[in-house]
C-alpha cells in the first residue's frame, strides 16, 4: 500500500436512472365577486366560512370556490398518493440495481480469493473493476482469514471495514460509516476454501452517496411534476366552472331586469339543464301576472255590484219609512253577502295554480255535518256522511269547507228528512263529493240557473241566491266543477269534484 491518501472521486452507478421536471406555476382564474353579484347586497358573502351554531363552519357559498377547494383536496389527496406510490416504486428499482451491481462485485472478488502460503488471503487475480484500484473510491472489497490476517483493496487505504462473525453462508446486507463520512452499502459473506482451516469472511463495500443523492433528485422532481400538474387541474376545474357559470350569471341578471319591469319575460339563451328552471319561472311570472288580474276584476265587480244596493239602501235610509228601513236591512245583508263572495273569490283565485294543500275531505265533512246538526237540533232531518277517510283533494282547507257548507247549508235549507254527503274517488286523478237532500227539487231547466250569481227560486226562503255561485267558482278556481241534476229521492244532487292530491 502508499503512503499517501490522495483524494477520491465518488462516482455514481453506470446505468444510473435520472428524471427531470419543468414548468411554471399557472394561476387559475378567480371568479369576481362583483361581476357574480352585479352589485346585489343579498348575493354577497366572504370567501372564507364563518362560524354556525353548534361549532360547525359554513361552507363558502360561491359554487366556484367550493369547487375549487374540492378539486384542491382530491389533486392533493391523489396526487400525494401517486407520488408517494412512483417515488416508491422508482426508488425500489434503483435501489435492486445497486444492490445488483454490488452482488456481482462479490461474486467477482468470492471468485479471486485464496490464501498465499503463509495463509494470508490475496486475489489470485485481478478483477475488471479500476475503482478498487482508486484510493477512497467509494467501492471497497476486503477478505478476512483472522483479525491480523486481513486483505483489502487498494481503494480502502488505510482504513478497513467492520467484521462480525456469526452469520453463517448466507449473504448479509448492512450500512455503515465509511472513509471521509461516506455512507457505505455493504454486501458480505463467508466462504470456504478447499485448503482453508477456517471461513473467509468476504465483503465488498459500495458508497451510496451517489444513490442518495439520486433517490432525493428524483423524489423532489417527480413532487415539484405532481404539483405543476395539480395547480393546472385546479386551474382547469376553476375556470371551466367560471365558464359553466355564465348563463347562471346571465340568468340571474335577467330576474333582475325582471324584477325592475325592464323585461316581462326571462327569454335568456341557457344551457339545456337550466331550461326548465326558466321556464318554471316564467310559467311563476305569468301565474303571478294572472293572480294581480284576477284581484284587479274582483275588486271592480265588487264596486259594481255594490254601487247599485248603495244607492237603494241610501234612498231607503233617506226615505225613514218601516217598509223603507226592511228593504234597508234586505240590502244590507245583500250588500254582505256580496262582499263574501268576492273575498272568497279573491282568496281562491290568489292560490289558484299554486302549490296547493294536501286537504282530507271527510274529516271537513264531519265538522260540517257536526256543526248543522247543531244549528237544526229541533229539525228532524238527519245528516249522513259516507266514504273512506283517506281521500284528500289538492284545495286548502278553508275553501274546501267553505263550497262543503254551501252545499250542505242548501241541501238541509230544503230537506224533508235527509241530507247526505258521499265521498269517492273519480276518474281521472279526482274526487267527487256528493251532497242530496229529499226536498222538492229543482226542474231540469232551472239547474243552470241555480249556479248563477243571486239566482233565488223561493223569496220565502232565506239567503242571498250566492251559495251555489260561490261554490262553482271556487271550484273552477282549483280545476274542479260543480254539476247540478235530480236526486233519487227526488230533491237536489249536487257533484262537486276537485283534484285529488
């Protein structure tokens, strides 16, 4: 050996596998909140979740933002996974050809060794491999026979490797600490020689520096790659949302205008899936436009209606007579009745085309029924509901009594003895409710004008003529009808049928 320790170069594996990453960092497009709201003071919200009760956060409630933060989550999630799994998988195959190379260095060096005649071990010949020929190379082999016979390659210098005994034939794999704090991978074995009186323990030393430093390059290229990919993915997300947004921010612009009276329709080119939001709009709108134009005929005819019984009642007032204050009070109760059925016009006609309630109709039957019983507790007619409880009709609950009562009110008005009321399912998709009674009747051509507003057929009998008026139009108010014929007992049937729900 020299007496000199010259310096060394630690050079990197032959087929050494390197890997390289470019690019920028794109920044993805932001959606304004001011061109999302159009200065609209209900549709803003801080990016950023607040505080709720119950210490749960809000989620943001800009669709791009949550998107966004989604998409940043999973690139994250499954990006660091992949990483995680290439890296590990690059890494493995770099670290089996090491030890690959390395294997084949100590079956080189396992085949070379023998002992000299004073049984020191010595190579019986070369081997192809000049870094062991270069001191501290960073690739070592060294064949120990006893601690003070030992053999090593010129690369070693001066130093040598750590031997522990023990581990039989197989091939053993360890780490240490080499010449100049170099990290060596070390392969060793013990052999037996023909003319050996004991085993050699064979090692061959390859410093990993260089692989490190490889695994590192390519750890940090492959991470700085999956995070270029993943902004570009956010990027991508984000503005195909932003773009996706559009006939939204469209839409809401034209409600806007609206809302403002600048437009009496929506009409806004949208995407096929938000076209029946727009139209379930404007079928809203002309619903609604319809509702102010029905309020706005009600109210003129109850000013019409009312014109006339004022004047008569003034005149009656002015005139002081007895017969001139019962024609008051006759107009009066005229007058009332009048403004009833307006009302109940007017309160059927503004839910009319609504999402209506879900009403039973037998339960409203009963209290009904209950109620004039009541009222006639010395009459000896008796009121009799029929048909099953579950039949309900799409009609809130108050106009469904209010045509029930009439109806009903009528038919024990003019009633011998019975008055019944029976319930059924009709086709299609209604319910009919069937009130008779057993009284005189009508004739067939006085059943169209029964349903006409103040039409009275006995003075005698109380009533202002509009009981069966207002039934007929609220039963047209909720898509139903009221028909009018004969009954078997000979007294009036009327059939009232309403949607059912």
């Amino acid at each position: 050996m020299g007496d000199g320790a010259p310096d060394g170069a630690a050079a990197r594996p032959p087929d050494r596998a390197s890997a390289g990453a470019g690019g920028g960092s794109p920044a993805g497009p932001t959606e304004a909140t001011a061109a999302a709201n159009d200065g609209d003071p209900a549709d803003s919200a801080p990016a950023a979740g607040t505080p709720r009760q119950g210490g749960r956060v809000w989620l943001p409630r800009s669709l791009t933002v949550r998107l966004a933060l989604a998409t940043a989550l999973w690139v994250a999630v499954g990006l660091a996974a992949a990483w995680v799994q290439v890296s590990g998988l690059v890494v493995q195959q770099l670290r089996e050809s090491f030890d690959s190379r390395s294997i084949a260095l100590l079956d080189q060096v396992i085949a070379a060794a023998g002992l000299d005649a004073n049984g020191d071990p010595v190579l019986t010949h070369p081997i192809a491999e000049p870094r062991f020929e270069q001191p501290l190379s960073g690739t070592y082999w060294q064949i120990t026979a006893a601690p003070d016979r030992v053999a090593a390659s010129r690369s070693l210098w001066d130093q040598r490797l750590p031997v522990v005994r023990g581990h039989g034939f197989a091939l053993q794999t360890k780490d240490v600490a080499g010449p100049r704090h170099q990290r060596l991978r070390v392969l060793e074995r013990e052999i037996v020689l023909p003319d050996a009186a004991q085993p050699l323990h064979v090692q061959v030393a390859v410093a990993r520096d260089a692989l490190d430093r490889e695994i590192s390059f390519l750890r940090r290229s492959l991470a700085m790659t999956f995070v270029v990919i993943g902004m570009g993915l956010v990027a991508v997300v984000v503005a195909t949302v932003s773009i996706g947004l559009r006939p939204l921010r469209r839409l809401r612009r034209a409600v806007a205008s609206l809302r403002s009276g600048r437009r009496t329709e929506l009409r806004v080119a949208v995407p096929r899936e938000v076209e029946p939001l727009v139209a379930e709009i404007d079928a809203l709108v002309r619903q609604n436009r319809a509702t102010v134009d029905r309020a706005r005929n009600h109210v003129g005819n109850l000013a019409h209606a009312l014109r006339t019984r004022l004047a008569v009642l003034r005149n009656a007032l002015d005139g002081g007579s007895a017969a001139d204050l019962a024609l008051a009070a006759r107009e009066l109760e005229a007058a009332d009745h009048i403004v009833q059925h307006h009302l109940a016009r007017a309160r059927a006609a503004a839910l009319a085309g609504a999402a209506g309630s879900r009403t039973e109709v037998r339960p409203v039957a009963e209290e009904i029924a209950a109620a004039l019983r009541r009222l006639q507790a010395g009459s000896t007619v008796a009121i009799v509901v029929d048909g099953p409880a579950t039949l309900a009709v799409r009609c809130e609950r108050q106009d469904l009594a209010e045509m029930i009562g009439n109806l009903m009110e009528n038919a024990c008005k003019w009633a011998q003895g019975r008055v019944g009321l029976q319930i059924a399912a009709a086709a299609p998709n209604q319910v009919a409710v069937t009130v008779t009674d057993d009284g005189p009747g009508l004739p067939a051509a006085q059943l169209a004008e029964a349903q006409a507003r103040g039409a009275r057929f006995d003075e005698e009998k109380p009533g202002s003529g509009l009981g069966l008026a207002i039934v007929a139009d609220l039963a047209r108010l909720y898509d139903g009808a009221l028909a009018l014929d004969r009954a078997a007992e000979g007294g009036l049937l009327a059939r009232l049928t309403l949607p059912a729900a």
